[in-house]
C-alpha cells in the first residue's frame, strides 16, 4: 500500500476512491430499480394470482349458497304443511326455513294458491296470508308449465328503492305439485298445488360471500351481473347502479374506460384473468390510484359441480366477481423495503469505506511514522557513515581491504597517495603493481592465514612502495560475510613508522654512542697522561739526540706517532665532552667557504668536481666553527673517498620550512651498501682499510652535531639497490639558527 501511495500520491488516490465509490453507488442503484422493477413485477402477478384464487373462490361459494337456496327451496317444496297449506304447519315450516335462509339474504318466503290470489307468506315481520293477484308474475306463469315441473326458476334482477339505498332482488320459485301424502292427506293428488318463491336480497347474498374478502391489506371483491349492474360493492352506494356509469358520477375527473373495457369485453364475457386499471377512490381515500383487478364468474342458474376448464353454454347467465386492490399496497411496501434495503447498503457501504478510510489513515499514518524512523536511522547511519569515512579518509595510516587473491577491492586517500593512484583508481589492483614483489609476497601470505584462520594478524617491517622504502606496523582484520562465518575479504591497517623506526634507531645509537663516549673518555683521560709523559721524553731524547742520526729519526717517528695517538685521544675526548655553551654560533656559509679553500687540492688531485650551492643570508647557526668545521671536514673527506676514480661533489646550504638551515654534502660515488647503513656511525666502524681510517669520523661529527641540537641524516644509493637513478650519497645536517 505504501509503494502505491508513493506512486500516485495521497490525494489523487483519495479521488479516485471518491470516483469508485460513487460509480459503485451509481451500479448499485440502478441494479436496484431494475430489481426492484422485477420484484415488483413478480410480486404482482404472485399478487394478481392470489386475488384471481380470491375471485374463484368467492364465485364458488355463491355458486354454492345458489344451490343451497334451491336445496332449500326443493325440501321446503316437499313439505306436506307446504303443499297442503296446514294452518298453522305452513307458518311454522316456512319460519323453520326462513331461520337458515335469511343469512343468505332471503327476506321472505310466499306460497302462491293455484289461482294466483293469495300468497301464504312469511318474512321479518312474521307470517300471514296477503291477498294479491301473482298471475301475472313471470314465475307464476313459468310455474305454470309442466314442463318445469321439479326445476327452479331464477328471475331477473330488479332493483327496489329501500331508503336511500337501492336493493337488488332476485325472484327464485319452484312449482309445488301435491304429491306427499300424510295421515291428513293420505291419497296424494298428484296436481299442482300451488308455487313456491324465495324472495332473495342479492347485496346481502353476495355479502356473505364476498363481504369477507381481503386482498392485501385494504383489497375487497365486488360484483356485477351481466347487464352491469352493481350487485355487490363495499361502496353501499354503488349497489343497485350501472357499473358503467357509477363510478364516473362519483369522480368525472377521472377516466374510467380501462374498467369499463375490462367489464365490457371480458368480465361479462364470462372470462377469468388480470389486470389494471385507473380508480379515483379507494375504502375513503380519495385520489387517483392505480389498481389490480382479478375477475372471474359465477354461474346462477346452472345447477350441477363445475370444473375446470370448462365452456359456458350459450346464454349461461352468470355474475362477474372482482377482486381488487391499490398496486400502491404492493409496489410501495415493495418500494418501502427496497428503499430501507438501499438505505442498508448505503449504510453499510460508508461504514465500510469509513473503516476502510480509518484503516487507511492509521495505516498510512504507521507507513509515515516508520519512514520517520527509517528517514531517521538512515541519516544516522548515513551520518556515522560519512564520519567513519571521514575518518578513514582522514587517517594517516594506510587502509585498505583485499580479496583472497591479493586484488584491491577499496582504499583511503593515504593508501591512494603512497600508492601514487587515485583511489577509485586502485579497486581490481593486484598488491604487485604496488609493493616490490617479496614484500607483496609476505603481506599475501598474511591475507592468506587470515582467510583460512579467520584470526587478525599483526606485522612489522620495512616495505617498498613504487621504490620507497617504509617501515610499516600492519594489522590484518577479516570481513565476514551476511552468514558471519566465511572470510570475504581482509581489511589491512599499515602505519607508516619510518620516522618512529629512524628515531628509535637514532636513540639507540645515542645511547651507544654516549656509553661509548663514557668509555672513551675514561680510556682518552687515562692514556692522555702517559702520552703526554712519552710525548715529553721524547721531545727531551729529540733535544738530546743529533738532528742527523739515525735515532733522531727513530724518536720523530715516536714523536709522529705518539702525536698522531693523542689526535686520537682529542677526537675521543671531543666525542665525549659536553655540550657547547648556547652563546657559540657561526656563519655556516663563510665556513664551509674556508674548508673548501682547505680541500680544493685535494679535489684537484682526485679529480672531482666541486658544484655548490649557498643560499644567501641564512641565519647564523648554533656551534663552534672549529668544531663545524671538523664536521663537513670529516664529510667531504669522506665524500671524496668514495669517488676513488673521481665525481662530482655538491656542497649547498638553504633555510629550511620550519626556520632550520640545512647543509647538504652529496658525492656521487658508489653509495652505503645497505647492510652498513645501520652502522656508519658508529665509533671504530670503517669500511676502509687498515690505516686508511680510524672509524671515529662520522661518529665524531654525529656527536658534535647532537651537541648543538642539530640533526645529522643521510640519503644513499648503490648500484645493486633496485630502481634507476644515480649512485651516491648525501649528508643532510641540520642546525639550529642561534
């Protein structure tokens, strides 16, 4: 999640999950009509169906209470109180009867005379005899007829005004034949008797059929016959009126022709369906509405089960039943639940982008915080890394590292600068290219052991750098790997301890001189003292003995020697004595100009060429410049005995950086072999031959130059030393300014 955020930043993607979840939503709501479209009309015919079984079945129970009534009226008919009119049976059979018959609507029971001038009738006001002329009724003449002997006649529908409301009424009569018999009427005459009528309020016959029905939640039934008129109808108003017209009498704002159509061309066609239609009112609510109507029709006059599917003989009088509700009912219940399901998932879809948010405010909030921290450890690390390379960088000491086959893998800038190479330069480089071939040779071996011991090593030597010569204290440290057990690589530590080295040999030799100078001393004080004593007999024998014997030349001999000891015992002593007061200086120049005038033909005779270099107005230096002298004396003398075959000798003076002035002896003879580097000055040490040197020259003028602070070094090359270059070597004294 963090890389994605990095690659399209926190905004935009806050944008594009605005734009998800609105597309989302959008899908959503439309799959959401179309669903609830669907449901809707599923629900509808699931409904429409229901009120059609709602229909059927109401039709079936008027079919029912019809064939009731003319049970009824058959048994009735076969009562012999009935028949013979047995007063006061008749009044109590017919009460019998009327009890059961008036739930279904029957308001009175008559039984016609023969002649058509009486009727034997009872009713809600109870029983009695109404003299009337019924001939002319249709059911009296059609009674009249044998041929509907044992049939029921159902009348038309008329309509009576009772009140305000208007009734239906509907004749149904039987004839009566005499044909029971009983003790009265033992013989049974076999005539008709009479007829029998059933006079029937059809409103409160269809309302115990129909006045029951709910469809849905407000739904109800009503019915019509087939001229249209209204027989039942929760509106009381309606019953007893043309369907056709009532209800536009009721709403003329409202068009009622889909009912009318739907009444017209199906309804009183005797068929069965569905359908909607366009209403103003509905159980006291009035407005313009939509509604489902289920219709189908009961059978009047046809006696007998009926099945189906079956088909209506012609002119089978029947009564269209509907059934019918506001589609408000279902669809808006249906849309009411939709709407809370919507509203559910709108809910439940913020709550779930707003946990998601949540979750990705803390998330990103955790991310920022650990890249803080990663920000942080980075810069730190980055920091200790700058300075552990600074460091390094900066050390004096030589670091680098090394693979297992000596090639250089990293390096610091003073690696770099003894090593003459940048040191980006020296990654891939063998030690080889570097190091002289032994010394490469010894330092890969130390790799080696580190590699296969995986324990740091220490090592102290002289070394050659690109011909330079250092004196090294090195130590091997192993790099381990990510499993921190296998050698990669050896990082190599070297100091540079050539200064150290060359002053800890300086000591030493200090101290071996200043003990030899103790003995010297002691050895010089006691052999002066005879010497003098021999030196002054014999220069007694001298005075004594004549000029041209051959003992005279004996005691200058002595003489000679014996002077030439006490030289001797003067240099010892001079190697030994103390420290030159500070006050004593000289110009280094003039002097080393007058022990030049003293050596010039010597320089002649031996053939060397004399080259100098004085610099100008140097300070003058602390030393005595006898004693200085004798330095440079024993130096030159020294110079120009390397040169047997003849050279060039350089003599120079200059004013060193740190305020010292340095003179500079060089002879391009045939150098200081390197196994006598280390020994040249010491007292007695010669390469000469006997009686060509005493060894105390260089010892001497090493004595005299520490004497006044100064420093005595040199600088030599020989033939068999490798590189190229001239041979020769040059003295370097440094002395203090006074």
């Amino acid at each position: 999640m963090a890389h994605l955020v990095e690659k399209i930043g926190f905004p935009r993607l806050l944008k594009l999950l605005g734009i998800l979840v609105v597309v989302l939503l959008a899908v959503a709501f439309i799959l959401g009509l179309l669903s609830l479209r669907r449901t809707q009309e599923i629900i509808a015919d699931d409904f429409q169906e229901q009120q059609l079984i709602l229909a059927r079945a109401a039709a079936r129970k008027i079919e029912d209470d019809l064939a009731f009534l003319r049970r009824e009226m058959r048994i009735l008919a076969y009562s012999p109180a009935i028949q013979y009119l047995e007063s006061p049976a008749w009044a109590n059979r017919m009460q019998i009867s009327f009890d059961e018959l008036a739930r279904l609507g029957v308001t009175a029971i008559l039984r016609l005379t023969l002649d058509g001038q009486r009727a034997y009738m009872l009713d809600a006001q109870g029983s009695r005899v109404v003299k009337e002329d019924f001939t002319a009724t249709p059911h009296y003449q059609w009674a009249q007829e044998p041929v509907n002997k044992g049939r029921i006649y159902h009348g038309q529908v008329e309509v009576e005004h009772q009140g305000l409301f208007k009734v239906p009424v509907m004749i149904m009569a039987t004839p009566i034949y005499l044909e029971s018999v009983d003790e009265a009427h033992p013989r049974a005459p076999g005539g008709l008797g009479g007829v029998l009528v059933f006079k029937i309020d059809i409103s409160a016959f269809l309302a115990s059929s129909c006045g029951t029905i709910r469809s849905g939640r407000t739904g109800y039934a009503w019915v019509i016959d087939q001229q249209g008129l209204f027989l039942y109808h929760p509106e009381r108003d309606f019953i007893g009126d043309d369907a056709f017209t009532a209800r536009g009498r009721r709403n003329p704002a409202i068009s009622f022709d889909k009912i009318n159509e739907i009444q017209k061309a199906r309804m009183l066609k005797g068929e069965d369906g569905t359908a909607r239609y366009i209403s103003g009112w509905h159980r006291g609510v009035i407005q313009r509405m939509e509604k489902f109507v289920a219709f189908t029709h009961a059978h009047v006059d046809t006696e007998g089960p009926r099945y189906y599917p079956h088909v209506d003989p012609v002119g089978t009088r029947i009564w269209a039943v509907a059934v019918t509700a506001p589609i408000e009912e279902v669809a808006g219940t249906i849309s009411s639940l939709y709407i809370r399901q919507f509203l559910i998932q709108g809910i439940l879809i913020f709550s779930l982008l707003g946990v998601a948010l949540v979750i990705f405010y803390h998330e990103r909030r955790w991310t920022l915080s650990l890249q803080e921290e990663v920000e942080r450890a980075t810069a730190k690390l980055k920091k200790s890394e700058e300075r552990y390379r600074s460091v390094v960088e900066r050390s004096p000491d030589f670091i680098f590292m090394v693979d297992s086959q000596g090639f250089i893998r990293a390096a610091n800038t003073a690696t770099a600068r003894a090593f003459s190479m940048p040191a980006i330069g020296l990654q891939g480089r063998s030690l080889y290219e570097f190091f002289a071939p032994e010394d490469a040779a010894v330092i890969l071996d130390q790799v080696h052991y580190v590699f296969t011991t995986g324990r740091n090593v220490e090592h102290k030597g002289q070394m050659t750098i690109r011909g330079r010569q250092y004196w090294l204290s090195s130590h091997f440290v192993p790099l381990y790997g990510e499993d921190g057990r296998t050698v990669e690589r050896v990082l190599i530590f070297a100091r540079d301890i050539t200064d150290r080295h060359l002053m800890e040999e300086q000591m030493a030799r200090t101290e071996k001189l200043a003990s030899i100078g103790t003995l010297a001393s002691g050895v010089a004080h006691e052999i002066n003292n005879p010497l003098g004593i021999i030196l002054g007999f014999t220069e007694m024998l001298l005075d004594m003995t004549p000029k041209d014997s051959k003992q005279y030349e004996m005691l200058k001999t002595i003489e000679r020697q014996g002077l030439n000891c006490k030289r001797i015992v003067e240099n010892l002593m001079s190697f030994a004595r103390t420290p030159a007061k500070p006050e004593e200086s000289c110009d280094l120049n003039r002097e080393l100009e007058n022990l030049l005038k003293l050596v010039q033909n010597t320089l002649l005779v031996k053939k060397v060429e004399l080259e100098t270099h004085f610099a100008p107005h140097l300070p003058r230096v602390r030393g005595d410049a006898g004693e200085l002298q004798q330095v440079f004396l024993n130096l030159i003398t020294n110079a120009i005995a390397a040169m047997p075959e003849g050279g060039r000798l350089t003599l120079g003076t200059r004013l060193t950086p740190n305020g010292q002035v340095e003179a500079m002896v060089a002879d391009t003879g045939t150098g200081i072999p390197r196994e006598y580097v280390d020994r040249i000055f010491d007292p007695f040490f010669t390469t000469k031959q006997a009686g060509q040197g005493t060894g105390l020259g260089l010892s001497v003028a090493h004595a005299i130059v520490e004497k006044y602070g100064g420093n005595i070094r040199f600088e030599t090359r020989t033939a068999q030393d490798p590189g190229s270059g001239p041979t020769g070597t040059t003295f370097y004294v440094t002395l203090p300014p006074a």
